[in-house]
C-alpha cells in the first residue's frame, strides 16, 4: 500500500476513498470509491469504483457482494466496543439469487416474522472483464469478475441497491418486488444524477442548519 484516504464530505454527503497499491507480482493500480446513502430515494444506495492501472500488466478481480453475516465474524473482534450483540440465527433465509447484472436476497425474523429484502445491480464500464462467475447462497450472494488489464487501462464497477421491509402481514414476494423496484428507480436515475441530487438536498439544509461565526473557525466548527 503506498497511499490511503478517506473523506466524509457533508456538503455531498459523499464518502470518498482512494489509495494507490502495487502487487508485489502485478500491476501498480489507483483506485477511487465513492458511496452514498441516497436522501431523496430513501431505500436505495449507490457505489462507484473507479480503477486506473498505472503500471505493468496482471490479473485483476473484483467481487460484488450482498452478505448476511448474522454474527459470524471472525473471533478476533470480540472486543471491538463498536459491535452489536450477535445476532446469529436471528434471520431465516428464504430466497438468494445472483446473476450477472443483479442479485438479491430475502430474510425473515424469526420471532417478530418481519421480512427484509436486499436488491443490488452491477455495471461495469471501460475494460470488458474476462470472466464473470455468480455465486448464491443463503449467507452470500455474489458476482466475480477478472480482468487482464495492463498500464493505462481503466475501469469502473458500478452497484446500486436497494432494500424493503414489511410486517408479517406483508407477503415476501412483495417486499421482493418493492425491493426491485426501488433498485430499478435508482438505476434509470444513475450515480451521477443520485449524487447530484444528494448534493442538492444537502445544499437546501445546510442553507436552513448551518451556523457560521465569522472570524472564528474553531469556534464554527465546535457549534457544528
């Protein structure tokens, strides 16, 4: 790893990372995400990754997931203070479907009967990748891509999800669709048009929240 970073901005509402890596047998690569939680489509998140190669030629794989861990993390974290109780069979799987353009899953409580479902949709954009293999499970939904990339090739993997819930009442088929179709809405609005909005939104509260105190930038930020 020769260089990292990590930026909230709350004027986009934005979360931004990129670092620069090289493969101690491969390719010298920079990569960009960037992620929102959407304001103005409440169910639905969106991701972009964004990859240049920089030097040399290799293999290059990238995995698109939708996971259901329920508390199967790994021993070595039990002291993390930031983790919730475990809550490892809270969830009944009852569906998981992984393709190449879009997976899903559908859970259900198993005591208060409530059921969750989880859709994601994948593009990849600049280089073709070289293969493409989907995996499903009930604890793992997944979509592998490899690419054979050499310098100065980019490429980018788009994934928007969404997610529904609904009460015992509600049938799992329905909370499926609503799922669908809030990824559908997101999709045919793209990330570009998600974070425009996203900075609008954020735009029209900080005009109505924000307090500035001239003069005084520590002080600003403290009352922030």
């Amino acid at each position: 790893l020769i260089s990292h970073e990590r930026v909230l901005d709350f004027r986009t509402g934005v979360l931004e990372r990129s670092f620069e890596w090289e493969s101690p047998t491969g390719p010298r690569i920079r990569v960009r995400s960037r992620r929102l939680v959407s304001f103005e489509e409440r169910c639905s998140i969106a991701f972009r990754l964004e990859i240049e190669v920089l030097s040399g030629r290799g293999r290059l794989g990238l995995s698109s997931l939708l996971l259901n861990h329920q508390g199967k993390e790994e021993a070595q974290h039990e002291l993390d203070p930031r983790r919730a109780a475990a809550i490892e069979g809270a969830l009944e799987p009852l569906a998981w479907v992984s393709d190449e353009d879009r997976m899903s899953m559908l859970v259900r409580t198993r005591r208060s009967g409530m059921t969750a479902a989880c859709v994601a949709v994948n593009a990849v954009g600049g280089s073709r990748p070289s293969t493409v293999v989907q995996r499903s499970g009930q604890f793992e939904c997944a979509v592998d891509f490899a690419f054979d990339v050499v310098e100065g090739d980019r490429l980018t993997l788009d994934k928007l999800a969404a997610y529904s819930t609904g009460g015992p009442a509600v049938t799992s088929e329905a909370v499926l669709a609503e799922a669908h179709g809030a990824v559908s809405r997101a999709w045919d609005l793209g990330f570009d048009e998600l974070m425009a909005r996203q900075r609008a939104a954020l735009d029209w509260f900080w005009m109505r929240s924000d307090v500035r105190i001239e003069g005084d930038d520590e002080a600003q930020q403290a009352v922030r």
